[in-house]
C-alpha cells in the first residue's frame, strides 16, 4: 500500500481527493495537514466523512509529511507549492502538484501571469505537465507531477486533434468558457457570496485569465508553432462542471465525418475521453462527479466553422480525478482505481 | 418631496430602499452613505441603477446627512444604528431603523441576546414597533419607528389572530422558518459563499436565534400573558423570501371556516396582509418581489392542531417595502406609495 | 386610457405583460384570455396577483378581444399568432405580436424554420419589426408591430454598431448565446423539469436555432450585404435573463476607446441600451427584471478580436416590456412609461 | 455472481440502483426495463454511463426478467409493482420492490391512500419492511422487500429512539419535511419544471401525504400503541435530499446528554445511521450522494421540547441505496458494499 498525504486538504480539491483516496485499492491515506492550529478529525471539517476516515488533519510541517508519506499530493494555492517542493523533492518523494507553479514552463511567463518570481526554478524541469492524454509515457516515468488547470484541461482536449491533425487554422480558436463556482476555489469573497453567484451570470477576465498562458504553452507544443487562442471564461450558477464551447475555423472544407473520424480515432484508447456521435452535444452533469471528458462537435461547412463542446468536472477530471489518475500511472496501478 | 437618506446604503436592504425610493412619488432621496473612503456614484456600485439614479454614496458623516434629509432610514447593522440615532434625534429628524435596536423594550433582554449594552435608552421608548398591521394609529403618529425584523414579520402576523381570538393554546406555538440566503445580509463568510450553500439546507440557532426574543415579546404584548414559542430557522437556497411553517395548538376542536373567518376579518382592511382559501398553501414565488405577506391555513381537526403558513419577502415586507410602508403612514402618504 | 387585451395571458411573457400594463398610466386592461374551459379570475392563475388586479381570464374569442379591446398583444406559440391576427386586422385594432410569425419577412424562409407556410402573407408587410433602437420612427406610424425574439434583440444590439460603422468582418461573428429557462416559454417536457436543468448547462441547437434567419435578416438588412452569423445558444440554470458573448473580427486594428466611443454615440439618446466602460463586463443580475440591454466591450488588437457581451432579461426587453414600449412609441406616450 | 435486473430503469431511483450495482462485487446486472418500443443502449438514456456499462434497455417483460435474474429491482410507479409481483413469486425470485404497493399491510389504507384496490393480497404478507435498523433479521431471512419511502425513512429513523425508550408524548409529534425535487420521480408536470421550483418554495398536502399512513404504521407498532403524527412536507429547491424538522414532546424534562445517550446507543452498531454531538445540526449536503442519514437533536428544558433532524439523500438512503442494503442483507453479502 502506497502512504499517500495531502496538503491543503481542507479545500475543496482537499476534499474531492479524500473521496477518491479512500476507496483506491493500492493507496493508503497517512497524512493530511492545512494551514491550522490544532489538529482536529478531518471529519469535523467535513461531517460527510465521518465514519469513512479517521485520520486527523494537523498543520502542514513538510518534514512531518515526507515522514509518513512515499507521495503527496499538493492542493496548495498558486506560489505556494514552489516553497514546499524542495523539501519533498529533497526526499526523493513523488510529488502531484495541483497548483499551477509547475506548469508553466517560461520563469518570465509565470512571473507576468501570477505576478511573483519562481523560486525553484531547478525543480521546475523535472515536473511533467499531467494530462495522460497527451504524455502518458513521461508520467509512467516522473516523479513529480504538474497536474493541469480545470480550465486548460478541457480546452486541449478539445481543441488537440483539430490541431495535431493539420486540420485547424491555429490563429482562429476561441473559447467561451462557462465554469461552476467550485473551480474558484473556496473563496471567501463577496464576489462569491450565494445572492451575488444565484440566479447570475457574467463573463471575467476576458484575455486575462491565467489559464491562457497554459492552454497557449500546451497548443503551441504539440503544434510546433505558436498559438494563441482568444479565452473567455464566464461564472455558472452551478457548483461544479466546466463547459467549453471553442470555434475553430478549418483551414479546407471537410465532410464532418471525416472531422469526427479524427476525433474518434484520437481518443479511441483513452478511458476517460468520451467523444459523442454527430449532433449530441455533452451536457454537464454527464460528466459532473466523473472523471470523464466529454466531447461534442458540430461543424458549419459552408463556414467551415468547427465548433466543440468539451465538458468536464473541474473538481475531478480538472484537479483532483487527474491528480489521481496520474499518480495511477506513475505507480505502475490500474489507471483507472478510484476513478470508475 | 420629503427629502430622504440612507445610511448603509450598500447592503441589499439599502439596494432595496433604493429601488422603491427611485419610484415614490412623494420622495427626494437626496443623501446616500456608507463606510468608505472616497464618493463614488452609487451605479459603480450597483450597476442596475444606471441610468435610473444620479446620486453618489459618500462616507457617512451624521451631521451632513441631518442637513440634507427630513428623514432618513438607517439599514445599518445592529449595535451601530445605536450610535447614531442621537444625532438624528438631537436635530428633529424622522428616523426608521431597520436595525435591531430599537425593538427590544427591555435593556438586558437587548444585552442578553446582541451581547452590548444598549446605549441610547432615553430613546428606546420613543421608538414605535413599526408593524402596521398591529400599530398603524401609532406609527402615524411617531417620529421614530424601529422597522421590524423578517422573520418576526412573518411569525406575528401568522400568529396574532389565532392569539387574540382566544384559540390559541399560547404555550404550543412551533415556528418552522426558511429564509433565503439575502436574510443574512451581505455577509462575506464562508457559510455563505455559493458552494457552501447551493444544493444544501440546514437549520441553525434552534432556540438561540435573535430573533426569539423580538417575537415573544410581541407575542406576548398582544395576548396580555407571557408567550414562549420554539423558534427554528433554516436556511434555504434562494435568493429571497422567508416560509414559516407554523404549528398551533387549539384549545379546543373548531370548525376550520371559524378559524379562517378569524383570520379574514382580522386582516380585512390591510393592504399588504393575503388570507388564502382552505387548503391553497403560499409559495414562496407568490410574495418575493413583493410588500405582501400571504398567509394560509391547514386544520386537523382531530389534534386541535393549526398549521399556518406565512410567507414574505425577507427584503420588501420583512424590511425595507416595510420601513417605506411605516414612512408612508408616518408622513401620512398613501400606504401603499411605490409599493404596489 | 387605451384599452389593451393579452391573448395567451397565461405564459411567462403574459404573467409579464400584466405585472407591466397595471402599472402603466395610460392604459386599462380589459381583456385576459387562453385556450381554457372556464372563465376564471387571473389571480387564481397567478397568486401573486392578487389584490392588485380584478380581472378574469376567458377562452380566447377573437371577435369579444376586438370589442374590448383598442390594442392586443398576442402572447400565442409560433403558427397560432397568424390565425388570428386577420381577425384583428380587419376589425383596425392595433396589434403587437410577440410570435415569430411576422418577423421574417421571407415566406419560403418561415417555412424552413418553423416548419408550416405562412397563412397571411397579405398582412405581413404591415408589420414593423419592433426594435426601437432601429426602427422608432416606423415604430411611431405602424398598427402591427411584429416584437422581436429574446435572442434576436440582445444579438443585433450587440452587432450593429460594429457592423454599420464598417468595422466588423461581417463574415466572422459569432454569437455564444446564454439563456435562462423561461426563455422556452411555460413547456412541460422532460428537458424542462427541475432535476434536469438545475445544476447542469449546455448547448442546444448550434446553427440550426430558429433565431438564427431572424438575426441574419436584420443584420443583412442594416450591412446591405448577406450577413450569415453562427449562434450557438446554451441553456442556463436561472429563471430570467439572455447572455451572449458575441466574437467578432475588425477588418483593421483600431484603438479600443475608438471602438468604445462608435458603440457609446450609436446609442447615447437610447433609453434602454447602457454601454458599459471598458473593461467592464455585465452580469445578468443587472439586467434582470429591467427593460435594459446592457453592453459591454473587450478588444484584442493583436488578434483584432473584438468581444461584445449583450445581456437583456429574455421576459422584458426580450420580450414583454419591449413589446410595451413598442406601444408606448406607437400610441404616443411616453416610452419608458410603466417600464423603470 | 448474483444475477440482477431493474424494472423501471430510466427514473431517477433506476439510474441510481445502475450506478450503484456497476460498483458492487457480488453482482452483475443482466436485464434492464421501462416501458419503451425498442430496445436502445442504457447509455442512451444515460450518457454519463457511457464506457461504464454495456447493457441495453428493453421493453418490460416478467417471463424475459425472470429468466435473466436471481433478483429483481422493481422501481416501478405504485399500483403498478403489484401487477407484476405475482409473476415473480411464482417462480420463485428474489424482489425488492421500491413503490410503495407493499409497505401498508392493511388493504383499506391501501386503498384509502392509493385509490386503488389492492390486488395481490396474497403476498402482501410475504413482503418485510425494509428498514434495516428495524428489521435487519427479518430481512435476513425474506425473499421479498418492500423498500421504505423516502420521507417515512428520515422520520422512523429520526422518532424511534425517542418512542422506544418511552420519552416521547407519542400524541405531540410534528414533522415539518422538505425535499429536493428528485422525491417526486421523474414528473413531467407543470409545477416540477424549473422556472416554477427555482427560487420558489412551498408547502403541499399538509396532513394528507401518502406517506402519513407508511409512517404512523411503523411507529404505532414500535410503539404498541396509534400513533398519529402531524406530517408536513415542503419542496425544496434542490435536486436532492430529505431534511426533517421533527418535534416532540417528552413527557418528562430530561437532562439532554441523556436523550443524546439514548439515541447514540441506539445507532452504536449501525452502519449508515450517524448521531451527531450537541448542537451539530446535520446539513443536507452532508449526506447527499451517500447512504447516511445523519440525525441531531436539539432540547428546550423548560418546554420539553425535543427537536431531532433527520437527513438523508432521498435517492439513496431513501430509496435505491437502501435497496441495495435490503439486497446485500438478504444475500448475505457485506451489508455495506456498493455503498461507501
């Protein structure tokens, strides 16, 4: 059994980790800590595990931690992982890092979008950006993983084998984001206050979210040329889920068969990318609680407009499902435990 | 046009009052305030009043606003309405306070239940109880009204007939109250924020709310005798809107249309008060919006038992609709000026 | 005072209509009527009405309507509107007509999109299609007026700045349309109810909506060329509201306060359009329950993207309130009567 | 492997025994049915089961099910459960059947509740209440289950304890019951669509819930004596979830460590019932998606007024999850699989 701790595992990445942990098979939870005073049982935090748990959540010491723990897990807020991870990666443990310090691979981009210099810039080289989809075989052989945005996870799932493909005019794609109020963390602000989110919707951060940088580093990669898309993410009055909606102009008309041939044939091995038949569209609650992936596509061929849907949850296949999944795959496990 | 102030104008009751203000064809709002550093207009804070208001909303300062208003509503949190009503006081002014403070009679309850010592007793007493449905004649003739709260609206006006006609078994009264998340006020906490109260429900304060204190005393002054009800609220996911499910004991076995007549007759010639037929129960979509407080009846005849249902909005009847009602009276406008 | 009729007073857009027209002081109700058996007082349909209007809801009689009636407001389904408008027609009455029925100005295009010919070509032409912003002056001379769809009116509000002031690629536009749930009228199906909406989102008809040939002929009428738009609408989890995040290309880069500028003059004498300052995004909530559209704009020059977000409540300019202040232009009142 | 089919899988308690039997070890679902002209994958009707079964749906047919089941689930509309009930028990097959067709074991309340003669009074008395913490050896041993309602579930569970142990004034007991929206089934129905439940809330069938009669039967016989109590249910805008307010009076003041005491011990060896410490009302959300039904108290002294909560998710402990604990019972399977 693999002794596996979690950092910040009072919010609700935290939280959604715990579920899965306990029923995995191979993987035995040993340590779980935040920011606190006293340590207390983890289902006086959340009473809904009282019963399924008994482990106590105590304030964070990363010595403490790589003590009791081969891997840990980090749902850490951005700039704070990159002060913890010298201490594991000292220790030679497997680290999942939830936040985003790891992904971007550009110091100088990191510091425009999350407005602090990287302070572990030799650790930052090691780190594989987390979507099996794409680097399945780097994560079977790292140890520390940069587990990716809710954001950028439906984003390059959508938008890859348009793009892979040839398909894609790259300098066309928009995407009109719409995500449940989770993925903002448990933010205290009034901004996120029940009447000011119920019975509301609005667009924010137009071309300034810092997701951009990460789906843009991603598309760029795998298409060897630079990409940037046109980001538009909007809060939805719904606890969890991200849905996209991306345009995608294609550089030649094509039979929409073709199109989702291309799809189909992309992700026919994947286990958790389900890619739907022409003109059925993903909804969010089939994917809300899964790890699943859910991909529509419809296409304007007099426009040679192709549009598609991805949806996610942004708890699961977003954060805390493909922190799982990854840590499934670089400990040689069923990719799958914990995630059906 | 009486010129009228807010002071808290950035909270939702203050939001309200501007909203029903904006209407009122006897009224100038000529002052609006709250904590904070520089003016600003008050559409930069509440961006749906673009257009329809031209006011700023300045940091309050008593004096200014005693200057500038015949009357001015006081939408501030309890224990601060107490340091300010002197000033306003001092210089003649009317006065509604939608706060707490100047509905308890007596000090130590007022201690015992807001935890601070009541500063302002020399105008506790001049201070009228502002439910006209009960003390219209004196309303008309006060200066100074302590606006009553949601919950108490909807408790007393479910309860008063059955307590004055004599049926009621005064020592059985159960209040099973709902309120939507805006009965909180505009409260940056983490109990509050959308994941946290969207898709749940939960009861809290059984028996120690504020709020008991505020009903028995009124229970209590109309039925000439000391009433103690159980009081439990819950919190419900909407926007607005309080649901009190009441449960009465008779003190003897009635025929149900007797026990309805009471009610109708009772509230008669009241503008905002709605009796039901038999069996056709309030909904909450009924009264939100809306000065109304709908009132319906359900009798087992074998338990001499009386379920009242009383239904309003937390906001309009259960606050600001009211505090405007209470200046209409006052001010001897027609009651129902900018609330229909 | 005008008398006015509702035929489908029974739906979301008639509840509307009469919460409006009791307010208004140049108008009487005098006729409510459905399909239904019985004559039965409106408050007994909707509750909230009570106290505040006295009338009954009869079956629909086209020949009684016109007695009672100066002007009606057809509140019918797509198809049944154009039974009955000869019928008013030949009476003289003025009409507003909420239904698509005539809007597209085009017979064979009607029939592709709502699948049945068009029974009164003969009056089509006599219609004005009803958006103030462009057609006031029509508007004031006209009998029929034909009320735009929800979607159509936050659409070409969003667009036309762009479009007649030469900026956009009439051939790029996007629209990424948002809309709450009593958009599709008062429809019991099962894709309606509330464990099938609540806490879910998604796409809908991408291309093939029926608003799509409206959008397109107001747009192609005010570019004088061919505009083809792609519309992808999603249903959102709140009662009230449309939002659309519309994409759309400059033909050449410009300078956003230019851009803002075009869109702030474009607009500058309307009543009901807001164009927010840059960088400030609307939310629904500052819509809802108005009979504004708020506006709000975000650029990027590098891509020469520009964004417009249009956000109206689908029940009041989308529908009810402005099919009002239609009224109000064309019988002479003042236009924002009973509508701020 | 335990061979094992749905009757009535395409409703909400349908789609959650699949997602729950998908999971379990001992079983393998075999037949799937509604009442539908062909057969069409299950992930058809449920795209988020899609890669996780592979099972058609077909067209209900009793000799069909028979042969491919050692057990059948019958998730069926009452009245409809005992046509078919008969079909089964003649050869010999293991049921749990979710309506409520078998719960009253007096024919006339039957009747009086349902509006319809009972028609397989020959098994009724075959069938064992399937309330595990009442009746887990009984279960044990039977071959036939009559699954408990929802609300019935939260309310013994929450009133037993305070019965049995003779505190409670069995002549004073009220329950004020809310629940999501899920409880009323898969409603196609003008008051479950979502403009009409959203932001609304309401009280319904006051005293007159089919449920009444299943609750006063199981508490008049834990009793020895009729209970009668006063049951009030409300619909909550919330998918899912049962929340009950349950007030009792004892009749005799008690110290309230005692009471908790008493209901502790008696849950100790439950494993889905979870008494909380004093003053820690449950939450709806901590018990949705689970099997628990978590239970607070709350006393007032000098009313001898308890005041218990009673939550569970009103799909799972109140319906498919219990199913699924009545099936492992009876098979002898690990009472808590599939279920934690």
């Amino acid at each position: 059994m693999l002794k596996v701790g979690i950092a910040g595992a009072r919010g609700y990445t935290g939280e959604e980790l715990i579920k899965l942990l306990i029923k995995h098979p191979n993987v035995r939870l040993t340590y779980l800590a935040a920011t606190l005073e006293n340590a207390i049982p983890i289902s006086d935090v959340f009473p809904r595990l009282k019963g399924l748990i008994d482990l106590k959540i105590e304030n964070f010491d990363a010595a403490k931690a790589a003590d009791k723990c081969d891997l840990i897990f980090l749902a850490l807020p951005h700039t704070v992982s990159m002060e913890v991870v010298p201490k594991f990666a000292k220790k030679n443990k497997k680290i999942v890092d939830l936040s985003a310090d790891y992904r971007l691979k550009n110091f100088s981009v990191y510091k425009e979008w999350y407005h602090k210099a990287h302070k572990d810039k030799a650790n930052l080289k090691k780190f594989v950006y987390g979507l099996p989809e794409l680097y399945r075989e780097k994560i079977r052989h790292a140890k520390f993983i940069a587990n990716p945005g809710c954001y950028p996870t439906a984003a390059i799932l959508g938008i890859v084998p348009a793009l892979v493909s040839g398909l894609a005019d790259k300098d066309s794609i928009i995407i009109d984001a719409k995500s449940g109020v989770s993925g903002a963390g448990k933010k205290v602000e009034l901004g996120y206050i029940y009447p000011e989110v119920n019975e509301n919707f609005k667009g924010y951060k137009f071309n300034v979210h810092q997701h951009s940088p990460e789906i843009n580093q991603e598309l760029s990669k795998v298409s060897l040329s630079k990409v940037n898309v046109i980001f538009c993410p909007h809060l939805l009055p719904v606890n969890r889920g991200i849905y996209e909606t991306i345009y995608i102009k294609l550089k030649k008309a094509l039979d929409v068969n073709k199109i989702l041939g291309i799809y189909q044939r992309f992700y026919r091995q994947e286990p958790f990318v389900r890619v739907r038949g022409l003109g059925r569209l993903p909804e969010l609650k089939d994917v809300v609680g899964t790890n699943f992936c859910d991909i529509g596509l419809v296409y304007d061929a007099a426009a040679k407009q192709l549009i598609v849907v991805s949806a996610i949850d942004n708890l699961v296949k977003g954060a805390s499902g493909q922190a799982v999944q990854n840590m499934n795959i670089m400990c040689g496990f069923d990719e799958k435990a914990a995630l059906l």
